[in-house]
C-alpha cells in the first residue's frame, strides 16, 4: 500500500483539468494510504483569532490531494472508492466568513477553535462551552477529473468534488463517473463533524489520514456520483444519489433521476417502480448549499428494501 503525503506542495492541486499530471499510478483493487491537509490547506493555526481570517489565501482553499491515475479506468467505466478509514487530527477549526455561508453578511467574521480527542470536539474557550460534539468523519472532497476544461475546487460538479456529503465517511463506497483515462483520483477537505446543508460554509475542519481502495466498474455509464454508505443507528446501508446544480429544485430532480435509473440498472426495479418507491420511503436533504453556484440534494433508499444486486 502506498503513502500519498498531501503535506507536500508537489502532491496538492487548486484546479480540477484533466490535463493535470498524475503523482501516484495504482492498480484496480489497490488500497492507498493518504494525508489530507485541511480545508485551509494549512493555513489555519491554533492560536489564530477571526483578524487573521482576512491575511488568508481563499486560492489555496481545498487544495486537493492527487491526482491518482487507476490503471484501467476508462471513460464510460464507474470508479468506485472505499472509505475504509478516516483518522483525523487532534483539534480543528470552525468560522462565519463574510464571503459565504447561508446567512452571509449577517454576522462578523468568527473563528472557533476545537479539540479534538476520545471521539468527541469542544471547543477553546467560552463560545460553545460545554457543548461535546460527536466526532463522525467523512471527506468533504472526493472527485474525478472533467472531460474538458478547467474548473474551481470549491463548487462540486458532475465528477465530484467539493460535494460535503457527510455520508461519506468509514464505510462508504463512492462511485463517480469516469470521464478521463485513468480517471484521475483526488480527496480534500477532511471533517471532523458537520450537518448536512454546512449552513456556515465550514464544517469542524480538520486534518486527516484516509485509507481508501480504488475499484474500476467497467461500462457502468453513470452521469453522476452516488453512494451506498452505512448510516449509524440504522440495520442497512442506503443508496444514495446526488443532484449536483446551481438551482435545488433541479438538484433535487436529477438526484430522483438517477435514483430511478440505478434501481433500474441495479436491482431491475422499472422507472414507474423506482419513482413510487422513492416517494414512499425515500429521504431527500439538502447536503450542501453554501458552495456557490451548485449545490448538492440527496436522494436516499435503504438498501435492504430492494434486495441483492441483480445481475
């Protein structure tokens, strides 16, 4: 198993290209060890009070770590990424920004700082005293290059990206359309713990080693990522498709269509199954709202209600 070390500025990326040059090549099946830098990209230190906020570089935002070539991976083909852990850091930080957020302008710039330690976060200092907050990872970044052209890290696309999905965390397995030969693997922006929707714009962002496997689904054909994650508390895994777009109400749609056509492709259900089932049992959220100008809804379905993949 290698070790991608994302502390170093020859392994990170601040644009997702498919022209970018790949700095690790894996096989089909390989499980890879990678240190992720937080979502500052190291830029946030302890100590730090919200006047430093403004002397930070918004550029350097979500760098992310790779890219990683998959050695089969096709366009056309799937690329399915297993969480198989997430170790994070041992204190993180929180912040209102004037610059985003779903109340943006509303307050002054505020940064808080966490420990992080025996599964839980509180804070330094009074603001939140007392408050323990579960600690429950998941990355907030995991995408595939586009076909063409050159995009921000921050707004997810149709490969990925800056999605802060909280389903993605130990135990996941996230499957994103391959559009670029090899596919071209990045992870960003680790959290410690965060609510769907991210309403400030910042999670409790924190630094991490992941350890994930790559697996290549040939010819799978998917437009968009979904997932199928464990969720706590719960007896089954749910399938879980991403509308990724500027405007929610179409989000939201194209996370039903996809639902309709992996319960289709998947599990043999018909379109007309598939959308009654959705409506019956199915959860829409909102994931994340704040990156500016897509957004991401959440379509999910347990999985032990369709049964065993069918072939």
């Amino acid at each position: 198993m290698i070790t991608i070390d994302g502390t170093k500025e020859e392994n990170l990326h601040y644009k997702w290209s498919p022209n970018l040059k790949p700095i690790a090549h894996v096989r089909d099946g390989d499980e890879v060890r990678v240190i992720i830098p937080d979502s500052s990209t190291m830029q946030v230190k302890p100590g730090m009070t919200a006047e430093d906020l403004a002397r930070l570089d918004s550029s350097k935002f979500d760098a992310a770590v790779g890219p990683i070539y998959v050695e089969g991976a096709e366009p056309g083909d799937a690329l399915a990424v297993d969480i198989l852990d997430i170790q994070v850091g041992d204190w993180g930080w929180s912040a209102i920004l004037g610059f985003i957020g779903l109340l943006k302008g509303k307050f002054r710039d505020l940064l808080v700082h966490w420990r992080i330690s025996n599964g839980y976060a509180e804070t330094v200092g009074d603001f939140l005293k007392g408050i323990k907050v579960p600690v429950r990872p998941f990355l907030g970044v995991i995408g595939v290059a586009p076909r063409e052209g050159e995009f921000e890290m921050i707004p997810p696309q149709y490969f990925g990206g800056n999605m802060d999905n909280r389903l993605h965390g130990i135990g996941a397995r996230v499957y994103l359309p391959v559009n670029v030969r090899g596919a071209l693997l990045s992870l960003a922006d680790p959290h410690a713990s965060q609510g769907d929707g991210e309403v400030t714009g910042t999670a409790i962002e924190t630094s991490a080693t992941v350890r994930i496997r790559v697996n290549v689904i040939k010819g799978m054909g998917i437009r968009r990522p979904f997932t199928v994650a464990p969720v706590r508390d719960e007896p089954t895994d749910i399938i879980a498709t991403m509308g990724i777009s500027s405007d929610l109400y179409q989000a939201a749609r194209d996370a039903l269509e996809d639902m309709l056509t992996i319960l289709n492709r998947l599990y043999g259900l018909t379109p007309e199954e598939g959308y009654v089932l959705s409506s019956v049992i199915g959860n829409l959220r909102i994931s994340e709202i704040v990156d500016e100008p897509n957004y991401v809804v959440t379509l999910t379905i347990p999985r032990n209600i369709v049964g065993k993949i069918r072939q």
